[in-house]
C-alpha cells in the first residue's frame, strides 16, 4: 500500500488524480444534490421518486453507450493531455447550467429540474471522454509494475471524492451547491493543465464518426480475446448492480428507514468509503500483480451482505407519522449499526471485485490500443447500466418495492461470480503462473 501511495508524489500521476478526483466530486455533489432535492422537495411518490433517479442515471449513462467509441479513437490519435484540458474546460460551461438549475429549483421547481437533467445529459458527454483516458494514460506513464497500484489509487480516489461530494450534497442549500460546482469545475480544469503529454504511441487512427457502426467495429475488435471479453462482461455486471443500488438508496432511505435526506446521504458515503478501502486492500492481496483470483469470492461475498442488507431493513422500525429520522436519531435505533456495516461490506468487496478488472483490461492490450479497450468496456458498461435502470423503473411500474429490488441484485452477482469463474479459468489456461498471487 505505501508503495502505491509514493505515486502521488509522482510528477506523472499525481495531477491525472488529482483532476480525477476533482472530476468526480463536482459530478457527484451535483448529481447528488439534484437527486436529493428531487426526492425529498419535488416528488412525494415512492415510484415517481424511484423513476425519476432512473431517468436521471439513464440520461447519464446514455452518452456512454453512443460516443464511447468516437471518444476512444480520438484518446489513442491524439495528445491525451490535450483532450484532459478541453473536456475540464467544458465542464466549466456544463457546470453553470446546472448551477443555475440548482438555484431556479426552490422556486421554479420543474424548470430546475429541466436544466439540472440538461446539464446530466452534458456531464456524461464530458465523462464518455474523460473515462478513456484516466485508466489508458497510467500504462503509458507508470511502469508495468505500478499500473495495478495507480489503478487503486485513482479508484480510491475517486470513491473518496464521491463520498465528500455526497456528505456536501446532503448538508449545503442548492443556492451552495451551485457556487460549489462551478469553482470545483474551475480548479479542476487548472489541475488537467499540469497533466504531461500523453502523444499518440502507434499509427494513426482513422476516425469513424458513425456512432453504431464504430461502436460494434470497436466492441467486435476488442472483445475477441477471451479473458478480454470475460473481463469487460464482468466489470458491466458490477455496474450494472451499483447503478440498481445507487438508484434506490434514496427512496430506500426515505420511504423504508424514514430517514431524511442527510441519512441518504450517509448511505451513499459509507458505500463510497467502502469501495475505496476496497481498491486499496485488493492492491494489497495481490501485492501488485495483476490477477482475477480474488475476484469470485468478492462478488460471492458481495451478494451475502446485499442479502443481509435486505433482511436487516425488513425489521426496521419506522418513525411515527410523516417524521423523519435525522442522522443522530437513525443512529440511536437499535440495529442502525447492522444497516451500515451491512452497506459498508456491500462495498468492500465491490471494490475487492472491479479495481483487478480494469488493470487486467488494461495490460491485455498494447498501450496504442489502451484507450479504445477502455471505450469498448465503456460501451457494454453502459448498455449494462441503462439494462439495470430500465429495471428498476419495470419492477417499481409493476407494484415491486425498492427493498424488492436488493433480491434482484443477489442473482445478478451470481452472475457476475460466474463469469469472474470463466475470467480466472482462462488467464489460468493461457498462463499458468496465473494461478500464483
């Protein structure tokens, strides 16, 4: 672990994380902001509650799934530093329209909301062309050796800065929350300026600007190596089970705990804690190589604490009439510690699962074709997101509660087990010191 931390102090790594870090706290104190007032202010409804943060991850993810492609090819034909400082550039712009539905949203509810979901939209654009570059840069400016390493790190990193935009999002007015975003958007695009050229490294790419047949010529050109194909397959299932979790975490919180949107907030900041020292530790188990052999028991595990989070909250007395618990009341009920630890190992061995994954993707392929492996994943993560949203607002449409949901989830991690089983089976069969930590 200290090994991968004296990255930090390295001049080619630490401003990727810092503008990372950066990236992911003003994308999640504004997401989070959003959601919370929605669910708590503007909609009174489990279901339209349940909908609506569906519709709000949809709109996120949809970028993801249609300029994946083109963001992959520009990563691996052009300065990469380069494409850093434009996207952090326009983060500043997509930041004012989501500041000004912040501020519109006490007063002028539903044009808020119209513009907090335009700048979503915005934000995922900007994301589909960040999230190439941020695993394929660190094979080009970190030894073999330390990929694993700052792989952790950024993951880390960013499940930390996902946890202070989430605690901040809980406890400041949208009138804050809109400054906020705009000077974080501001700092993160002076962070992106120090990053160190990242030049093309093979031939040129001839871009194609149609987005459906260069996403299946990028799908169909990355996915024929088999651990390749079951590394990404596995990674989408993760996500696709923490988008379905992220999105009925708030009206699980409000309606099932009746607990109030600080509570949410906590919810979602013990997950963010939990996948971080998840990142960190798996680093550790592995002592930097790069192997899936960890990686069946963590969503096995995974799925065991979704299911005692499930049963917990079925005995979870509720507060009288329309109160809400607040943070000091939640935590004085009996069993809220179970709830949490609950949460907590729901997000460990998340992270234990997915950060092996993205450094194996990333080290199957040369460092000219980083960037385009990183977008095809990108693609299917997305396809696998929008699926697990879709979901949630067919299975809350029929009568189903969030709680409902978590069972759902324990099957998709069976799958994700499965599929984590045929990863390991095939780095084994194609090198057998695979089998050795």
């Amino acid at each position: 672990m200290q090994a991968s931390l004296r990255l930090l102090a390295h001049r080619k790594f630490l401003p990727l994380f810092v503008t990372q870090f950066l990236g992911a706290f003003n994308d999640n104190l504004f997401k989070t902001a959003m959601i919370l007032f929605a669910t708590y202010v503007v909609f009174k409804d489990p279901q339209q509650e349940s909908t609506f943060n569906a519709a709000a991850t949809g709109l996120f993810i949809l970028p993801f799934f249609l300029l994946s492609a083109l963001s992959g090819q520009l990563a691996d034909n052009m300065d990469k530093a380069r494409i850093i400082r434009a996207v952090k550039l326009a983060e500043i712009g997509i930041m004012m329209v989501g500041g000004l539905g912040l501020l519109l949203c006490e007063h002028h509810p539903m044009t808020g909301v119209v513009l907090m979901l335009a700048a979503v939209l915005a934000m995922g654009v900007h994301s589909t062309f960040f999230g190439p570059i941020k695993y394929a840069i660190l094979p080009q400016h970190l030894d073999e050796d330390h990929v694993l390493g700052g792989t952790g790190l950024v993951e880390a990193g960013t499940y930390v800065a996902i946890l202070a935009g989430t605690i901040v999002a809980g406890w400041i007015t949208p009138p804050q929350a809109a400054a906020a975003v705009l000077g974080v958007a501001a700092l993160g695009w002076i962070a992106g300026r120090f990053v160190p050229p990242a030049p093309r490294l093979g031939p040129p790419v001839e871009l194609d600007y149609n987005m459906f047949r260069a996403s299946w010529r990028l799908i169909n050109g990355t996915m024929h190596i088999r651990r390749l194909f079951l590394a990404i397959m596995s990674i989408s299932f993760f996500w696709m089970i923490a988008t379905v979790l992220v999105i009925i975490f708030p009206p699980l919180v409000k309606n099932d705990f009746t607990a109030s949107k600080e509570v949410a907030s906590l919810f979602l900041a013990i997950f963010s804690i939990g996948v971080a020292v998840g990142s960190i530790a798996i680093n550790r188990l592995l002592q930097g190589h790069v192997s899936a052999r960890y990686a069946p028991a963590s969503v096995l595990m995974m799925a065991a604490f979704i299911w005692f989070f499930h049963y917990v909250s079925g005995g979870w007395v509720q507060a009288g009439g329309d109160a809400l618990y607040t943070v000091p009341e939640f935590l004085a009920q009996p069993h809220s510690w179970r709830v949490l630890f609950a949460l907590f190992g729901i997000a460990l061995f998340g992270g234990m699962f997915v950060v092996p994954l993205y450094a194996f993707m990333t080290t199957t392929v040369p460092k000219d074709e980083t960037a385009r492996t990183v977008a095809a994943n990108n693609v299917v993560n997305s396809g696998a997101m929008v699926f697990g949203a879709l979901v949630i607002m067919g299975a809350t449409g029929a009568g189903f509660s969030n709680r409902d949901a978590l069972l759902a989830v324990v099957v998709m991690c069976f799958f994700s087990a499965g599929l984590a089983i045929l990863l390991q089976r095939a780095c084994e069969q194609e090198n057998p010191l695979a089998k050795r930590p």
